[in-house]
C-alpha cells in the first residue's frame, strides 16, 4: 500500500476511499502542510440521502477530521436541470417549492458527521442556487463558454452512454458538466476550495471543473498566480453480488429516520453479505484499522458478530449511539430470544379489523416487508413468510386468534420482522 505525506490520503487509502486524481503528488504536498477546503455536491432530489451517499459524505468527514475545511454543497441550483450521468432518460424537472423541501431534509444529515462554524477547519454549507440563478445566459456563454468544446463534452461517459444507447439528451442536460465546473470556479474564488471529490462517475464532470479553474486562470488580465486545483473520486460501490449500494428490494435505504428507523438502518447494516463485511467497515465506521482487519478475518458463524459490530457502529454515526444500542438490543431479542417485543416496524389496527379478518399482506406491506401481493405470495410458496414464528402455507386473514401477548410478530425469513398492534 502506498504511503502518503499528509494523514487525509494516507486515511483514504487505508480505508480504500481512492480511485482516481488528477495530481496525487502534489495534492498530497499540500495537504500535509497546509489546511485545504474541499466540496462534494449533492443534488436535492429526494427529501433524503439514502445510504449510496454515504461514501461521499465520509469522505468529507475524514477530510475535517484529518485537519481540513469541507463544503457540503447543496445543488439548489443544478437540481433544477437534473445530472443525467446513469440516466436512459431525462430527470423530472422539480419546482422551486419541491426542491426547497428537498434541501431543507438532506441538509439535515449531515449534522452528525460534520461540524460547522468559524474555526479554521469549521465546515461549510452553501447552496449553488445562490450564483447559478444570477448568471446571465450571454455573459456566461460569452465568459466561460469559450473554455469548453463540444469534441470533449461528447467523450465524457455521461453524454457518450446516453448517444450509444441512442437515447435522447437534451440541451439542458447536455449544460450539466458547464454547471457543475463553474461551481467549482465560484467555490475556488469564494472560499479557497482546491479539491472536488466525487463517485467516478463523477470523473468527467470534476476534470472540466480543474481545467476550467486552470483556464480561467491562464486568461485572467489580473496577474493571479494560477494555483492547481484537483479532482479526486472514489470507486463506484456496489456490494459482492453486484447490487447498488443504498437499494433494497424494498426501497432506498434512507439516512432520514423519518422514512427509514433506525432499526430498520440497523437491519440493513446487519444484513450485509460475508464478503463484504471488511470493505464496509473500513469504508463506513470509524473504527480504527486494525480492529477493522481483525473483525474481517472472521469466518464461518463468528461473521455474524463482525456484522452486528458493523451495524452498530453504522447506526450510531448517523442516529447516535444510544438508538444503535437500542436497535441492537431489540435485534438480540427478537432473533437470540424469539421475543415478539421491542422498537419493530408496527402495525397498528382495531380490534374491530382483527375480529372481522384482516387479509395477511396488508400488515406485512404497510411495514415495508414486501413491496406487493404478489411478493408476498412468492414468499409464501418458498415458506419464507411467517407469523409469530409459524410458516404461512396457504393465503388467509389475521384474527384475534393470532395475538400472542397482545400483538402479532410478522416475519419474512430469518431477518425481517415487523409487529402487529391493536390500538
């Protein structure tokens, strides 16, 4: 492994956060003397991050805990055109009221891995809809247009993909890359910022953002000393089965406990496939190095015990360590001592809708355990689903019959249990 001059890339790289850099060298020299500022944006289109954000959002924390100064920058702005990287199709464009809803649920995920304020390396939050929005369309062109060239734009993945599948890019999405470089310009003249970190997805898109800084430089009348900046990205994470990173069968793996518990983000922690238990640990815990390599060496039935360290430590970055206990515990009673008690996704129903019949998917549907009916007739022909313990052969109705100590423990498999309730 390669060994770095300045903790933050030596942190990275340890922790296999590094994929791709535009000037290793030299970012490395700055970074173990001085205090660098660094950005990642991150588009409002949902309400909530989900876990597939993690990554970039660790970064940043390693980067301020390593001595530097993060910009977690909100994409008010290019939210209104939408990144087409990934995409067969255009984004839904959101109204203004939409997008500031969105802003207003992710900004506050990043509290707890964050800290904001005026230190040297207090971090910061800014909205890109704060300059994008008050450019003028000629001056832009005019100003910065001149630096881009479309023989380039089109080599880039995001437009190339979209043109090979002969899927149709529009002129709006087609200025993405221009947005997102000139954040990088602004970001550079406002606060210093040097670095762009990103998915490699992202690649195209941070390598227009350095060499506009560097040509905007170059042909500036004002005697600026054209300072580097740099572009470095991560790999794209998905787990050893090939699945994204923050999806489930059932949804997005939301950061927000308003949409997703924090049992349920426990759950998912501790349902993590064997081989990808050390990868995850290093990747999203804070735990040091060697206790990482040391809970991934376990095998066979000890696994298990790393996974549930995994998902612990997980949850408590995000929903503190007091919820990541508690999510634990519940867990260690529900599957250790067959307890049908503690902090579940719950159901709640009147003794009425028990006594008349309630038809069995509802319950398990509403709490998330399947997406659909027809999910939960494939789990009850491949006896996977079951209620207070007992596999479900045959479609029927919860009753009154079914409450054991006044609830009734719904199941799917041997991991996800969800609570029936009668308020």
């Amino acid at each position: 492994m390669v060994v770095y001059k300045s903790d933050f890339l030596n942190v990275l790289s340890q922790r296999g956060y590094i994929h791709q850099c535009t000037n290793m060298d030299a970012l490395d020299q700055r970074a173990a003397k001085e205090t660098l500022t660094a950005y990642i944006g991150f588009d409002a289109t949902a309400t909530s991050l989900h876990a597939g954000s993690l990554i970039q959002i660790m970064m940043l924390y390693w980067f301020q805990q390593t001595g530097h100064r993060p910009i977690a920058l909100m994409g008010g702005g290019t939210t209104k055109v939408g990144d087409p990287t990934g995409k067969d199709a255009q984004r839904k464009l959101l109204t203004d009221d939409d997008i500031a809803r969105n802003l207003a649920g992710i900004k506050k995920t990043f509290a707890p891995f964050l800290n904001f304020g005026n230190a040297p390396r207090g971090g910061i939050m800014v909205n890109n809809d704060d300059w994008l929005s008050q450019l003028n369309y000629i001056d832009f062109l005019r100003d910065y247009g001149v630096h881009f060239t479309i023989n380039r734009m089109l080599t880039f993945d995001s437009v190339k993909l979209r043109l090979e599948r002969e899927s149709p890019m529009s002129l709006i999405e087609f200025n993405y890359m221009i947005m997102q470089a000139y954040d990088f310009l602004e970001l550079n003249r406002r606060y210093d910022c040097v670095l762009q970190m990103g998915g490699s997805d992202q690649w195209g898109n941070i390598v227009n953002g350095v060499e506009l800084c560097r040509r905007v430089a170059a042909a500036s009348s004002t005697g600026k000393t054209q300072e580097e900046v740099f572009g470095l990205t991560t790999p794209l994470l998905t787990t050893a089965s090939g699945k994204k990173m923050g999806k489930t069968e059932s949804g997005a793996v939301w950061l927000d406990p308003d949409l997703l518990s924090p049992y349920d983000y426990w759950q998912y922690w501790r349902n993590t496939e064997d081989a990808d238990v050390g990868r995850m640990l290093r990747l999203f815990t804070t735990l040091p190095i060697a206790d990482v390599s040391r809970l991934a060496a376990l095998d066979g039935a000890e696994i298990n015990d790393a996974k549930k360290i995994l998902a612990t430590e997980t949850t408590a970055l995000l929903h503190g360590r007091a919820a990541a206990d508690e999510a634990a515990e519940t867990a260690r009673r529900t599957f250790e001592e067959g307890s049908a008690t503690g902090n579940l996704p719950t159901f709640e129903v009147k003794a009425s809708g028990l006594a008349s019949g309630l038809p069995i998917y509802t319950p398990f549907r509403e709490t998330g355990l399947i997406a659909s009916n027809g999910e939960g007739r494939r789990h009850i022909k491949a006896g996977a689903l079951k209620v207070n313990d007992e596999i479900v052969k045959e479609e029927r109705e919860l009753t009154n019959n079914d409450l054991s100590d006044g609830v009734i423990k719904l199941s799917i498999g041997k991991k996800k249990h969800a609570l029936v309730k009668v308020v």
